[in-house]
C-alpha cells in the first residue's frame, strides 16, 4: 500500500498518511479544497495554452455533415433537465425538459406535461423545479436496449422515466418518505428468473434522513430520524418496495445478476452536523440482497410509513445481525466515499473515498458468500484498496481491466489497473497499480467512459465532467461554465480530444453507441386518443366551457377565426397534420401564456380561462414555411 509501489511519483498523494486522512486534516477539508481551487487558477493559466488538444492518437474529427459514434444523455444538475450530446463533437443534439418548465416545446404549459409532472388541486404545477443527476438507460444482456432513460429529482425525490425512441419525458413518479434522492440505477436482471434478462426496477438512494413519516413528530431529536431505499417498477413506475437503511444513501450501482444493489454512505454516522458526518475514519457502502427483501415483502414482513401504502422491510443493522436471513450487508470503504461503480465484467464494485486517497474494491462473489454466511465479516469482501490520489470521487472503466477515477482535489484523472491492485492488497510489492495520471481542468466530479457502464464497454472515451472551467473558455460574467473534457483512451496513453462548454451544471451522463438508438420522426396520429381530425375539428360549447379543436398544416391552421366569451373556460387542441419530417408548428397565444409546439402528427392540448377581452393573434412559432410568418388565426375574447 505504498505509493512508491505505484511506480509514480506524486508529492500530494505521498505527504497523505497512509491509508486515510487524519480526522484533523478532515476537518479543514473545506478549506483546503477552496485552496486548492484558488491555487490550481494560477497553474492552469500556465497550463492553458501547453494544454491544447494533442494531435496524435485514434480519435477522429467529427467534419461538417458527419455523424457522431456515439449519444451522450447527461443530467443538467439544478437546470431540472436531460440533454442529449453527440460524442465526440459534443454538440448538443437536444435538451429534454423533465422537471423544469420549457416554452420552447411547451413543457409545464401543455395539459399532457402538466399530467405527467403532478398539478395540485386548482390545476397548476405541484412543482416548477428540479435537480438532475444522474441518468441511467435500461438494458437488456447487460448492455443498453435502447428503450428507456430514467432520472433523479433530488430536491423533490422524485424519478422520471424517458422514451429513448421520441426523448420526451412520459412518467414521473414522487418517492414516499424519502429527501434528497441522489443516486439511482436501473437493474439488469431478474435476481431469481434469469430469463427475465432486461430491465424491471430501478432503484434509487435516499440521502438525508428525516423524520418517518415526517409529519412534524421528532423535529427536535434526529437520531430518530431514518433514510429509505427504494425500488420502482420500471414498467408501470409505481414504488415496489423501500428499504430502512442506517446511515445514508448516496450513489447507486447494481450487479450484472440482479441479486445485488448498493449504495456508498458518507454518513454512516447518521449525524446531522458536518463534524459528525466526519467523525468516523470507515464508511461504508451498503449492499441490497434483492431477492430476500421482495421474499418479505411477498411474505408480509414489512411495515408501511404514514399514509403510504408502499411496503417497508427493515435493512438496519440490529434488524440484520444473522448473514444468512439478512437483507443488508454493510461493506466498510474509505472515509466519506462519494461514488459506487460496478467493472463491466460484473466482478466488482469500486467505491472512492473523498476523503480518503483511495479506492475500494469490492468482489461482489464475497458479498453474497458474506450473505450465504460462508465469509466472517462484510469486510473480508474487500480485495483491494490502493491509494489513488487526492479526492477519489467517480470511476470509470475501458473493459480492458482498467478503472479511471476522477481526483477532485488533484483536478486530475487517474487511470489504475484492477488486476493489479488487488495482487497488490494481496502483497505483491511489484504491482504496478497506477498506470497514468493526467490534469483535467479543474475539479473533476463524475466521469464515464464509452458504453462503460455495460458488458460491452469499448474503452474508446472518457468524459471527465469538471466543476470548474476558470480559464478555458471566454468569461461570460460571474457564472462561468463547466467543461467537459473529452478523453480518448483507446490507446495506452490518455489524451486530450477536446474541451467541450457546459451550461450549468451537469452532473453524471452515459455513452451509448448510436446504433442502439433508435429514433422516430413522424408519431402515429392514433396514439393521441385527443387527436383533431376533419370530422370533429371546430368549436364546441358546454355553458362556459369552450373546446378549440385545431389542426396545423404548413402554412396555416384550420380556423382563420376563433371566438369565445370573456369567462369561459377554453380548452385549445391541436393537431399537427403535417407528415413531413421536421416539419413542427408552434402556438402561441399572446397575452394568455400560452406556448408550445406540435411535431408531425402529434396533438397537445392547452386549458386556460379567458378572463380577458380583445383580439389577440395565435400564430407559428416554430419556422415551418416560407409563408411561416403568416401562419396566424384570429382569436377573439368578447366582452
Ligand atoms: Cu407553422
């Protein structure tokens, strides 16, 4: 565990004491990282220019005209979005609204996205904010089949499902009992029917812990106070079941079998002050016996929580003391870990420190011995530990046995064999377990590798998601944005590809292979049961309540004039009954707040009170036609 073992020499990495930092050096973390921050300003100004992208190496420019290799779905942190990128370009392709409202297509402002985001009584949203952070496609295999993304809400806690073949947001589903829900990972398999070989959960961690159910009891004393895994159908994305967990939920990662889930925990601590949170030299990261839990809640052993009706089996540790009937096996990792991974050939998870210069690596066959009471203790299942470098946050992997993690304080990328430090932790003093660092600009959190997160991880990219750009970009004022640094690892030396611009601030993303998307351009008319044809298009009227069935075809709509009364409530359908690929109409409706847009075939609806009089122009936002600009209809509010 010597870092001259490491073959490299890194002065910071070697003035740490071995193993973990002091509880003293812990505690001016905060401190020290904002020093580092400050001082890795003046190295980068140097390092700016030398640091220009190499030209040697197997990545290809992506010309005008060109497509890229691969999708890149990212989260957008507190914007409340998903966007999708294109790699290695990194142009964005699209950015899909899920928690947060967007006038360009009208989301939060239609009556189909405002169902699927959750309105309160009087029909406005239940929420307009969102907070992303990972996303996460469902597979098939143990590869991605195209089909679904799925990502968190942590202000909210709430998980949002996304149609890969339109990338619109069609479910959203709000945690009972849980905060801060952080990180989430779809399943890969059935834990008992292999043939069930594709995606049916998805679980999700919850981080803070609160009161159980928090309905204003034991505000004052929060030692009482709990934190819930849970697990949702991702089919029909209802809550299947919860897990009581000591200690917190941070990020997810599921086995290749199904069997195991786990989450790393900063706090096992179960404090509710930072001190506390630091106070323990061990974490831990927490792993989930799939099966056994669903056999109590099949079997009844559970409670519920306050007024939901969501199964609750107990996964604490003195509800779990017996290995063979335990749902919960707590691993011991690295002080304040942020961040579990699982190796694509589903041997292993890697959990970091952050506050510890290492990595941990947890062989998931011990795990499940440690369950079959074939292991003494849940850290015999550790096989690896080597010191890494400063900071350890996220870890990517090339499928070739090497993991690259993210070094947040030394802003640098550091690319480590496996194989090598678990022959190292076993002593042979000759592993060389380092293999290459490289500076990334500044502060890297989450990084992912193409297809990594798969059995079919072809160690062509890495991402490295930055906090801080500082110097590589033009300011734009206070806020600066982050950077994504594209990394070819396909051959044996790291280089850079290019700096791509993010606005802020994305946290995780995934890297699909292009040909496992699968898209569609024009919906089907059909699926919209709402849908305006020529036989029920006009107006209808019931006392007050007035519906607009509208069609749009490029350059107009079907109704040159649309007239209702001030007072009534009018409900505004419209199909767009243009075929042609691309060709998407807008409404907007002055005044009245009323924004959104029709792609081809497709149908939205808006409901809005017209309580006031005028004329008021509804016209094509979205460029359709050379006559676009005259693509309007009257719409008249009487007195
Ligand atoms: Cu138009």
């Amino acid at each position: 565990m010597d870092s001259k073992d490491n073959g490299v020499d890194n002065g910071a990495e070697q003035s740490g004491r071995r193993g973990f930092l002091s509880k003293s050096a812990a505690l001016g973390l905060a401190g020290v990282t904002l020093g580092l921050v400050a001082c890795k300003e003046e190295a980068g100004a140097a390092k700016g220019g030398a640091a220009a992208p190499q030209k040697e190496g197997a990545s290809k420019e992506i010309a005008p005209g060109q497509l890229d290799e691969y999708y890149a779905f990212i989260s957008a942190g507190h914007g409340g979005e998903a966007r999708v990128l294109g790699l290695p370009s990194g142009r964005t392709l699209k950015r899909i609204p899920v928690f947060n409202t967007d006038c360009m297509v009208g989301w939060g402002v239609t009556n189909e996205s405002k169902a699927i985001m959750g309105t309160k009584a009087d029909g406005t949203l239940k929420y307009t904010t969102g907070d992303t952070h990972h996303v996460h496609g469902s597979y098939k295999d143990g590869t991605y089949d195209g089909r679904w993304l799925f990502v968190n809400d942590k202000i909210h806690s709430r998980l949002a499902r996304i149609r890969m073949d339109t990338m619109e947001c069609d479910k959203i589903v709000e945690l009972p009992n849980v905060m801060g829900f952080h990180g989430l990972f779809t399943d890969k398999c059935d834990p008992v029917d292999t043939k069930i070989n594709y995606t049916t959960r998805v679980f999700c961690g919850g981080e803070f812990h609160i009161p159980l159910p928090n309905d204003g009891r034991d505000l004052d004393d929060p030692t009482k106070w709990g934190t819930l895994f849970s697990c949702v159908n991702a089919e029909t994305m209802e809550l299947k079941w919860q897990c009581r967990i000591d200690g917190n939920n941070d990020l997810v990662a599921t086995s290749y079998d199904g069997k195991l889930a786990a989450s790393n925990q900063y706090n096992t601590e179960n404090a509710a002050d930072l001190n506390g949170m630091m106070a323990a030299e061990r974490d831990a990261c927490v792993f989930f016996n799939i099966e056994r839990i669903e056999a109590l809640v099949k079997a009844g052993k559970f409670t519920t929580i306050g007024g939901s009706k969501v199964p609750v089996v107990d996964g604490r540790k003195a509800a779990n003391s017996d290995p063979k009937t335990s749902v919960t096996c707590y691993v011991p990792v690295g002080k304040n870990p942020h961040g579990v991974n699982a190796s694509p050939d589903g041997k292993y998870f890697v959990c970091s420190g952050k506050l510890s210069p290492t990595a941990t690596v947890i062989e998931l066959k011990r795990v499940m011995a440690w369950f079959n009471g074939e292991l003494k203790e849940p850290r015999d299942a550790v096989v690896a530990e080597p010191e890494i470098g400063l900071g350890p946050l996220h870890t990517a992997f090339d499928g070739k046995g090497n993991a690259y993690t993210s070094l947040f304080l030394d802003s640098q990328c550091v690319k480590w064999n496996v194989d090598a430090a678990i022959a190292q932790f076993k002593g042979d003093k000759t592993a060389k377990v380092i293999i290459e660092k490289m500076d990334v600009h500044y502060q890297p959190g989450h990084n992912y590798s193409s297809m990594g997160e798969t059995k079919e991880a072809d160690g062509k990219y890495l991402n490295s998601g930055n906090k801080f750009s500082k110097d590589r970009f033009l300011p734009v004022g206070p806020l600066h944005p982050e950077t994504e640094q594209l990394i070819d690892i396909s051959g044996g030396k790291m280089h850079l590809v290019a700096d791509h611009t993010a606005y802020s601030e994305p946290h995780d993303g995934i890297i699909v292979r292009r040909d496992i998307v699968k898209t569609r351009q024009i919906y089907n008319m059909d699926d919209f049961p709402n849908a305006v044809k020529p036989e029920n298009a006009g107006i209808e009227r019931h006392g007050n309540k007035v519906h607009v069935r509208l069609m749009s075809q490029a350059p107009a709509y079907s109704m040159p004039i649309i007239k209702v009364k001030k007072g009534d409530e009018v409900t505004l359908t419209l199909t767009n009954h243009d075929k042609v690929e691309d060709l998407t109409h807008g409404c907007a409706l002055p005044t009245y707040n009323i924004n959104f847009i029709v792609n081809p075939q497709e149908t939205k609806s808006v409901t809005f009170k017209a309580d006031h009089a005028g004329a008021f122009w509804l016209y094509c936002t979205h460029f359709c036609h050379a006559l676009h600009l005259e693509m309007r209809s009257r719409f008249l509010v009487e007195a």
